[in-house]
C-alpha cells in the first residue's frame, strides 16, 4: 500500500495510507472537535475532502481565523442562495461574497422586502439540518456551460474566467450546486448559526448602467453564543450609528439637491473638526512642517504625469472641458464616450477635480531650485478632494464623495526616509493616544508581484518596501505584511484601529514613494554639487477628517471627550431668577474660551435636563437659589454623577485644566 507522510504544524511528521483526505489528518491531530473548516495543503487552502497521494505539510483552517470566518461566510453565502432558489425558483444568483461582518448575495429576482428575510432564514436552518456534504466537482468548458445554460449572469463568469485562463469548478450541497473555486465548509451543519439581516439594490458588477438586482445580507458565526454576541454588537453599534447621532446632535448633514456624498458641516461639527485641525497643526509645526493650500482642480495632464489619470479615471469625477472646446466638439457630433476617449488619450486637454493633493506639492517643491539643504521638506495641506464613489457604497461621512485629508507629503534624501517615517508614525501614535484609541495594529501593504497595476522601478519598490517593514518592525504592536495592499505607486503603513464594540476602522497612513519624484523629474543639488532625485513620503494621521470623525461618533457615542465636545458646559436654571447668575457664570467661562449654552427658558428643570443630555455635552450645571447664594454650582460630569455645591472657581479651574490637557 502506498504511503504519504504528512507533516503537522508542530513539526510532527505522520505516515498515512495514500488517498486519506485533509479532514482526516486534522482530526487525527486534533481531535474531533478541532473546530477547523478547511486545511492549508502545502500552503494552499483546500477542502477538508481533499485526498493526499503524496508528501505534504497539512494545517487546520479554523473559524478562529480570518480565513476560516472567510470560509464559513462564503459557504454561508451559499446557502442563502441555496435557500433561495428553493423559495423563489425563477431567482438567478449572481455572485455571493463574504464581506468584513458577513456576506451577502445579489439575486436577478422581483424585488422582496425586509419582512421577506424571516422565511429565507427558516429555510437556510432547514438545508444546514438536512447536512448535505459540500463537495467540490471539476468539470469541462461544455459540461460548466450546460449547468449555468439558464442563468446569464453565471455564463458572463465563466467567459471572464476562462478568457484569463482561470477555469472553475462547482460546489454542490444536495441537488443544488453554484460556481466556485472554493474552498467550502465540509457539510451545510456547519451553518446553523446564521441570521439574514437586510435586504437592498445593487447593480451588477456595480455598473449603474447594467440591471437593478436584489442584495440579502446575512451574518453567521461558528457557534449559537458566537452569534448571539454579534447580534448583540450590531445592537449597539445601531446605537452608536453616526448617521443616526450626527443628525441627533447636529453635527453634520447631507441634502439631495447639494449631492449625495458630499457633506455639510454644521456649527456644533465644525467645532469637533477645527479642534482636531488645532490639535495636529501643534504637532506639525513641532516637528517642523509648513503650511500650503493648493486649488480644487488642476490641468488633466498633471495627473497624466502623476498617473492618478487614467490608473484611478473609473473613482474620479468626469473631466472638465473648456467651454470654447466643448461647444466646438458638440457641434461636430462629437459623443460623450468619444470625448472620454479622447481625453484619455491625451489628444485634448481638460481640468480634473483633484483626486489627490500629492501632484499639487510635488509641484510646489519643483517651483524652485533645492539643495540637500533644504531636505526634509515637509509641506501640510488640509485638502479637500473628490471621488466618484458608487451611489450604494455611500455611507454618511465614513465613504463620501468629497472629503478633506490631513495631508502632508515629505520630500526627503534616501538616507532620512527612516527617521522621517518614524516622525510620521510618532504623530499617528500621538492622536491615538490622546483619543484612547490604543487598540490597534499596524498592515504593511505590499506590491503583489503577480500585478501589473504597480510602476517605477522594482529595486526602489524593494528599498521603499523595506523601510516600512523597519518602521512596522520598531512600533512594539502586530504588524502583518499584506501583498497587493499598496499604492501603484508605493508601499504603505496603515493603522488599523479597533473601536469599543471591536470593529476594525482603517485610519492613519503613511506611505513611502520612489515613484512620483521619477515621474515629475524632480532633483536636488547633494553635497557632492550633483543632482540628485529625492524620495517622497505620503501621510495622513487621521485619513479623512470626515471619516475620522464618523469612527469619532460611534466610538464615543456622541460623548466626546471635554476638549472636543461642540458644547462643553450647558447651564441650566431652575427659575427666570437664576437667569443672571448663568449669565455671569457663561461670560467668565467664554472670556476663558469654553463653550458654553445657557438654558434660562421658562420649560421645568426636569424637561429641561431630559433635552439637554440628549445634545451630550461634557457638563450640564443646573443653577439655583443654593448656588447662587454660595456662588457655587452643581453639575453631572461625564461620569453622569450628580456633584452639589462645588465652589464655581473650583469647578473652573478643573475644567478648564482638563480642557488643556486633552484628557
């Protein structure tokens, strides 16, 4: 009998009869409980099903794991689909991925409603009971053509995939099967937890000029306890929902008619974003930075040069034409995808919103002669750029259209690139700390060396690739290597930060470029009097201040620390007597610049109080014939903690000393 030897993670290498499967193996280490839903086979995820003929290292994938929660809400997304069919016989599945909390899958179907979800759940539990095996089946172009001959949208795949010379297979679960590489959980059982939990539009492959399909999201855990502890924090992240608090607490608001995406900053936001701009330009003016501001559009060949245009053409705006060239174009006949066409072949010139600022202070560095003197330069801009995001992937301020970047780019000589990354990195690690943002990590993205979206020369991708690692190496915090996660023009260090309820927010980054400084010919003069082509460095510590502060809101829950609150003490008087002694009390704190909203209304202190703590402000004094008789106050902190009789200056100074120290 033929023999396989497989070795284990540990080390251990087992002899075993040729043909056992993967599942085996993995039980055999680990017992029968290993939880593991798919295997690493020589470094390659495969089936538990998979049978071995021949030597080879096997490791468990399980739920435990980004890839065996990958794998579970793939195989769910399957079974939803499965459950579909059955319920609606005429609905086309169309593809179905999991997703950072889930999954989904879009559906060529009637449209179907919220209240449609309970029975395709019902029926989703009924297919993981019957515990049909998930099994892998290969087959031919002609055999592949004739299982999806009803469904267009699955052919479309299948020429995609063939046509890059990919293949496929099908997964079948009982009488039902789809296309798939895989893998998949090894029996639908697996699946019992599962809960479907909306249903919207989407269009297919995202082209709004395609058809309108049905998208059923879902979640789905490993065990009943995992998912009731999911269920709990979509719960309260519903509560913390930053569209549902930002209008709560009038922080922010978006109109039609302005535009989808495209935010408007109320008094009381502008508040919680000038503080945060107040609060970085301290530190970058203590670490040497000087201030630009650069316009809102530039000339298309700018980001020609750049490559931003065409490489990114599909997120931007629609190029602007001269109006002299457009009536003279329109009265050719000429269409709009000619123009499109036209432009993008350089054969017209138009402006382009800008999707970046980096073209912008590239060209403020190359506006005059520079010497290694004059390096680092390191040129800050709060910039405000634009992206043509899909109407269905917009999400109040966290994925918008317009968004301004605490941006800044360091031209820099090849042997300061590592202190000048640590200086960034030191700033990302300020504004977390203050924050109380401390649980996070830190994701290196890598060129994937199979792409050819990446340019510029592979020995300074490799030095560029290598200072991050530096860096990441240097923080102290998990730091993982992501290949095919950079820039096309760079590699990059993203912070990855995890909120109060554990969801996982991408914010600051920092990115080190080779490319850009090529791609523009940009020069200094060394000490050695040659020219020489300095290294650019990209960062941005809070990203976009419109997603920072959406993660803000529901990281906090509308309760902003003191520094930051829109309205930090609201008065409130019991009676019209009291009326002026806030008023003495609101002047003497605004003179020390805090900000203050005084409530002297006639309405009941009761009501009063139920109003003002749904605003959220850092302290809320109630004033009455005690405290004006002992100049005192009485007030609920952020610990909600009624505090009777504090001397009023007591009261000020700690106040405003936990003001300045950010606490």
């Amino acid at each position: 009998m033929a023999m396989v030897h497989v070795t284990l993670p540990d080390g251990t290498v087992n002899e075993y009869a040729a043909g056992i499967t993967a599942g085996e193996v993995v039980t055999d280490a680990l017992g029968r409980k290993h939880g593991c839903v798919a295997a690493y086979v020589d470094g390659v995820e495969c089936d538990l099903s998979t049978m071995l003929h021949k030597d080879c290292s096997v490791t468990g994938i399980s739920t435990s794991s980004p890839e065996g929660m990958y794998i579970l809400r793939h195989s769910a997304a399957h079974l939803l689909a499965q459950a579909v069919n059955e319920l609606y016989p005429d609905a086309k599945p169309t593809i179905g991925p999991p997703i950072d909390r889930g999954f989904y899958y879009d559906f060529a179907m009637e449209p179907i409603s919220e209240s449609d979800l309970k029975p395709i759940q019902k029926k989703m539990h009924e297919i993981a009971r019957r515990n049909h095996s998930v099994e892998r089946v290969e087959l031919g172009e002609a055999d592949l053509r004739d299982h999806f001959e009803h469904n267009p949208y699955k052919l479309e795949i299948i020429d995609d995939k063939l046509e890059a010379g990919e293949g496929s297979t099908i997964y079948r679960q009982g009488d039902w099967y789809d296309l798939c590489l895989g893998p998949h959980v090894p029996r639908t059982a697996t699946l019992m937890h599962v809960r479907l939990t909306s249903v919207s539009t989407a269009y297919w492959r995202g082209d709004q000029d395609r058809e309108q399909l049905v998208r059923i999201y879902g979640l789905v855990e490993p065990t009943k306890e995992a998912l009731k502890a999911t269920l709990a924090r979509l719960e309260e992240a519903k509560k913390r929902d930053h569209r549902k608090l930002g209008k709560e607490l009038r922080l922010f608001h978006v109109d039609e008619e302005v535009g989808q995406g495209l935010i408007l900053w109320t008094p009381r936001g502008a508040v919680i974003r000038q503080e945060l701009q107040d609060f970085i330009s301290h530190h970058l003016r203590r670490q040497g930075y000087s201030q630009v501001f650069t316009p809102n559009i530039g000339k298309l060949d700018l980001y020609r040069t750049s490559g931003h245009f065409p490489y990114y053409q599909d997120s931007q705006y629609p190029p602007l034409v001269e109006r002299d060239l457009m009536k003279r174009l329109s009265d050719e006949g000429c269409t709009c995808g000619e123009l499109s066409n036209m432009m993008s072949a350089g054969d017209i010139e138009g402006y382009l919103l800008k999707p970046m600022n980096c073209p912008h202070h590239v060209k403020i560095y190359a506006s005059q002669a520079r010497s290694y003197r004059d390096l680092p330069l390191r040129l800050a801009e709060f910039g405000t750029v634009y992206r043509w995001e899909q109407s269905g992937e917009i999400s109040g301020m966290t994925r918008v259209r317009g968004f301004t970047q605490d941006d800044a780019h360091l031209f820099v000589t090849e042997d300061q690139i590592a202190q000048e990354v640590l200086g960034c990195i030191e700033l990302v690690q300020i504004i977390f700390g203050t924050l109380g943002m401390e649980d996070y990590r830190v994701r290196v993205g890598l060129r994937d060396p199979d792409s050819t979206k990446y340019v510029g020369d592979p020995a300074r991708w490799d030095k560029a690739e290598q200072a991050c690692r530096d860096a990441a190496e240097s923080l102290g915090v998990a730091w993982t290597e992501e290949p095919g996660e950079a820039a096309f023009y760079g590699p990059k260090i993203d912070f990855v930060v995890k909120d109060v309820i554990g969801r996982e927010w991408q914010l600051g980054t920092v990115q080190v470029d080779y490319n850009l400084p090529e791609r523009f010919d940009l020069t200094y003069k060394g000490s050695d009097g040659e020219m020489h082509r300095p290294v650019m460095i990209h960062r941005a510590p809070f990203g976009s201040m419109e997603r920072f502060v959406g993660v803000l809101i529901e990281h906090f829950a509308g309760m902003f620390p003191t520094w930051l609150s829109p309205t930090q003490v609201h008065m409130l008087t019991i009676s019209e007597k009291h009326a002026a002694y806030a008023a003495e009390l609101a002047a003497d704190l605004r003179e020390a610049g805090v900000r203050v909203l005084v409530d002297d209304s006639d309405d009941t202190i009761g009501k009063k109080l139920r109003t003002h703590r749904k605003m959220r402000p850092a302290y809320l004094l109630i004033l009455g014939e005690s405290e004006v008789e002992g100049r005192n106050v009485t007030y609920l902190g952020p610990d909600r903690e009624e505090h009777k009789g504090v001397p009023f200056d007591d009261f000020r100074n700690a106040l405003l000393k936990e003001i300045s120290e950010r606490r």
